[in-house]
C-alpha cells in the first residue's frame, strides 16, 4: 500500500517511513504545503498522513484541494495542536482520523490501517473472493483452507487487485503502487510481469482459478468471473 507523509519534521517523517516501511507499506514523503499539493495532483494513496502546520501553506488547504480534486485517497492528520476545535476541523473537511503529537509509531501504524480497511473493505480484516480468503491482519492469503505463500510484493500486488476489482489498472499504477514514483520504470515491465507470471503459477499450485486477467497495451484486471 502506497502512503504520503507530508510533515516539514524531517526527522520525524523519516522515522515514521522507516517504521511503516518494516510494516510493508510503501512510504513518499512531502516536506512543504507546494510539495504536497504536487504529489497529490500527480498520484494516488492508500492514505496520506497530514500535518496541519506546513511551510508555505496549511495542511487544511491541502485537505481542501484533494476533496475539490474529488480523490478518495484516505487522511490521517497529525498535529502538535490537540484542542478540540482543531479536531473537528479536520473532521469536517473530510479526514478520517486525526492524532495529536507526541504519538506512538504503533498507534499510528493501527489507525493507518483502520483507516483503510474502512475505505477498502468496510473495516474488515477478511477479505472473500468466493474460496479465495485475504487476512490484512496475517497478510495471508488461502483457498479452500490452504494457505498460498506470498512473497511482500505479491501479496501488496493482490491486496491491490482486490482492492479494485474488475477494474482495469494500468501497468504504471501497478509500477508505481509497488515501488513508489522513485522508481525509473523501464518501457519492458519485465519485473511486473515476473510478479504476475509467479502469482498465476502459484494460485494454479493452488488449484484457484485465473483471476488475474492481461489488458491488451494496458495493464491488468482482477476479474471476478474467472
């Protein structure tokens, strides 16, 4: 799962992408209200972590821009300031959660992704694809009870496919869901698709059925009707 963390702590956001990071998400990170908004405007995020004081803006502002943009990208604010006014403002412009500093890695790490069960998967930790069976608890994924072993990368690449079933992503998308936009892609994907390639051989092991449909010149789509 791709994350943004726009905090002008440096320091700070470091730490936070080094803890996310050992958790499997995939972390960029924004230091200033312009760099935010161009990081926003060019991708996608599972969520994004806001600080409300920003160099050159306001954290608000950039939550106000990414609703107008109408993205669903989701937003946990973080912010020295804790009163309560300050909470339902951002509550009311459309984050999901908000943390006061100082605050334990861990208990962000939780709300990050309860935040996105909620926005992906009305807040469960199962997800079912007839007897295709996801735990974002476990990462662990099974048919018919017995479990597939996934490495971090194909199991992020899953979660992904269902996260959008039936919809055709591109390979870009996918490039950039697993390795963030640091990545120089090269035009021959050939990293995706020995992703793929190893994901249909594993659920064929499995005896699962081939979901995981090409897109002729575009990409991929889980389909649910194999």
């Amino acid at each position: 799962m791709k994350i943004l963390i726009v905090e002008d702590e440096v320091e700070l956001a470091s730490s936070i992408c080094e803890y996310l990071s050992e958790k499997n998400f995939n972390c960029e990170t924004a230091h200033d209200y312009y760099s935010a908004l161009d990081k926003i405007d060019e991708q996608e995020y599972a969520c994004i972590i806001l600080d409300i004081t920003l160099p050159k803006g306001n954290g608000l502002d950039v939550l106000r821009q990414l609703k107008q943009a109408g993205k669903s990208d989701g937003v946990l604010i973080i912010s020295a300031r804790s009163s309560v006014d300050d909470k339902v403002r951002g509550l009311q412009k459309g984050a999901d959660d908000y943390l006061a500093k100082p605050f334990h890695l861990s208990e962000l790490s939780a709300r990050l992704s309860a935040i996105i069960r909620r926005k992906s998967f009305d807040g469960n930790d199962i997800i079912r694809q007839d007897e295709l069976i996801m735990n974002t608890g476990s990462r662990t994924i099974t048919y018919q009870d017995t479990e597939i072993p996934l490495t971090p990368k194909e199991y992020d690449l899953m979660l992904y496919f269902l996260s959008n079933k039936n919809k055709v992503i591109t390979k870009e998308a996918l490039t950039e869901h697993l390795y963030g936009d640091g990545i120089d892609m090269p035009g021959d994907y050939d990293f995706l698709y020995s992703h793929v390639k190893n994901l249909r051989k594993k659920f064929q092991k499995a005896g699962a059925p081939d979901y995981i449909k090409a897109v002729y010149g575009m990409g991929y789509k889980f389909s649910t009707k194999p």
